[in-house]
C-alpha cells in the first residue's frame, strides 16, 4: 500500500522498532470512494433481499 501511496509511513523517533502508519490524501480519497460504493451495495442487497419470497 506504501508503493502505491495510499498510506505514509514514518519510524518513531524514540523506538525505532515501531513505525506510525497513517492514510495519505491518495488513500483518503479511496476511503471515501469505497464508503460510497458500500453504501451502493448494501442498498442493491437490500432491495434483492426485499424481492425474495424465501425466509433467509
């Protein structure tokens, strides 16, 4: 994901063992696409699911 530059990485100064990871802009704005496209789902499976005659 850091090679393609949906998150930035930084080392933590003070124990370079450890590593803060956190969504870039590139990866923000992926996010929010994705929340959209769930949101499109979720509503197309509940109208499918509304169709159905079988208790599920």
């Amino acid at each position: 994901m850091s090679a393609q530059g949906f998150i930035d990485e930084k080392a933590d100064p003070s124990d370079g063992r450890k590593n803060f990871i956190t969504l870039s802009n590139k990866g923000y704005d992926v996010s929010n696409q994705l929340v959209e496209q769930y949101a499109d789902v979720t509503s197309a499976i509940n109208n499918i699911a509304k169709q159905t005659t079988h208790n599920l």
